[in-house]
C-alpha cells in the first residue's frame, strides 16, 4: 500500500508519520508545506502522479480560527482549493483521500451530540471554509471518508494541553470557559483511526462518507484544564496545580465565534469500523509528552 501524506508536521501528521513507519508494507510519503504547496495544483497533479498512491491522507488545514477572519482567501486556498485538488488527483489514479475535518461546520448551539447528517451551518471564515473542502472532496472523489473531529491536542504543534502546561508552570490563578462543551481528541488516535480505516479500504471493504471521531467523556474546557492539572501535579511536571475559576463565553471574546457545543457522536465509526472514541485521559498518562 503506498500512502501519500500532506500536513506531516501538524498534530494529526506527525503521528501518522511516526506511526506508519514502522511497518514495513507501507510505503508513505510524507509531505509538509515547504515540500507540497497543496494550493498549486500543478504542484498538487505531479506529486500524485509520480508517487501514484492507493490512499491520500490530507492532513494539511488553516486551522488558525482567529486569523482566519482575516485571513479569508487564504484560509479558503488551504481549506478547499488543496483538498479540492487532492481529491481530484486521487480520483485519476484510481486512489481514495481521507480528508479531516472539524466541529466548526456545524452551528454549535444544539442540544445534544452532533450526527454525521444534521444540518451544518457554520460561523466564522474557518468552519465555512472546511465545509466548502468537505464538499469540494465529496464531489472531485468517489472513494472518500470525511473524518471530523474537535479539540484535537498531541505532541507536535500547538494546542490547548500545551498552552495550560504552560501557563500552569508561572501562574497561581488561570479563568477558563466554562460553557462551551466537546471532546477532547488526542492527535495519535485520530492517526491510528486513519490507519484502521486505510487497511479496510486496501480490502475494497468500506463505507465512504463523513465520520465523526472524538474523544469521551465529553467535558467543557475548564473540566479539561482540570483534569490537565491533575495530570501534571500527580506526574511532577508541575509542583501545584494553579487555582481555577470558570468563566462564560461572553467573558472571553475572541475575533471568531465558538461553538457552545462541540460534541460529535461517534457511533457511526463505531459501528462501520469498529473504531472507538479517542481515550482523551489516557493519552494524558504521559502529559510529559506535551511540554515545550
């Protein structure tokens, strides 16, 4: 199986990356933007023709969701226009993509968890134009999976564990929201969820479609830096854990809007692929892993 990746050194690529390579019947390559500009389809048409993959995993994003405000045509270029042109070259070399998405294309405001076929309607330049690639990568590849996911943290790159860990480490106090839900979703179980499901499409034994995949039990921000902090005090990566208060959304504007809920329901990649939710606790056993 020969599996071409973009967006290696984000969270969800690194791990892919390391994950791959260590078995031996996969031949991966590994991508980042100095090496593949996604919005060059040129660039785009030639990597895929050459490498000829059987699975392309797209893992490059514009996931600066306050920048992307701003930053509108090139958050769309990085966000539809590179998936869009990955799914068309994997539909000419007979190849499948698995592209991942985000919570953001939904409103965020229902009660409840969130199913693969409720209504999107997203509310900032980021969700909309993840949903535009959704689209655009339904439409340009037959053999497509969609995998959203939400309040994605791991070793490499930024993320909300490593901004607490270091806040943690020089404050006593810290306010944190305290009403907008989701699951938290540790960045190797997304890669190991990707590679499951590669394996089944190398069986010609899959459903394609959108996913969702996330974490549980799901929790509101402030319940995450608390058990953060937990963590951290009980593996001395830090002496004491900082006193935490819980604030509102409205408490804590930011230039892009947030969803109040973020929860996916993962049953459907449960029940196709007999994937589980990202064990979000567990992958802090090692929060050591985190700093820096």
């Amino acid at each position: 199986m020969r599996i071409l990746i973009t967006g290696c050194h984000g969270q969800v690529g690194y791990c892919l990356t390391q994950q791959l390579s260590v078995d031996e019947s996969i031949t991966v390559l590994a991508l980042d933007r100095e090496n593949l500009d996604i919005t060059n389809q040129e660039a785009v048409n030639n990597a895929v023709a050459e490498f000829q993959p059987n699975i392309i995993i797209n893992a490059a994003a514009h996931t600066a969701v306050d920048k992307a405000e701003e930053e509108v045509e090139l958050s769309y270029a990085i966000n539809r226009d590179g998936p869009n042109y990955l799914a068309q070259a994997a539909q000419r070399v007979g190849a499948a993509i698995l592209h991942i998405s985000t919570d953001y294309v939904f409103e965020g405001n229902k009660v409840g968890e969130y199913q693969e076929a409720d209504t999107t309607n997203p509310q900032g330049v980021y969700g909309e134009s993840k949903l535009a690639g959704e689209i655009a990568v339904a439409n340009a590849c037959d053999k497509h999976i969609i995998l959203r996911t939400a309040w994605v943290f791991g070793e490499n790159g930024n993320n909300f564990v490593k901004t607490m860990l270091r806040l943690g480490a020089t404050r006593n106090e810290l306010s944190i929201v305290g009403d907008q839900f989701g699951g938290p979703t540790y960045a190797g179980d997304i890669a190991h969820a990707l590679i499951q499901i590669a394996n089944r499409i190398k069986g010609d034994d899959v459903e394609y479609g959108v996913y969702h995949y996330s974490g549980l039990p799901h929790v509101s921000w402030f319940e995450f830096a608390d058990t953060i902090f937990d963590a951290a005090v009980k593996q001395n990566i830090i002496l004491s854990k900082p006193s935490l208060t819980s604030i509102t959304t409205d408490q804590y504007p930011t230039p892009a809007k947030r969803p109040s809920n973020s929860r996916l329901n993962t049953d459907k990649i449960t029940n196709c692929f007999d994937i589980k939710a990202s064990d979000w606790t567990a992958a802090l056993n090692n929060i050591q892993a985190y700093k820096g």
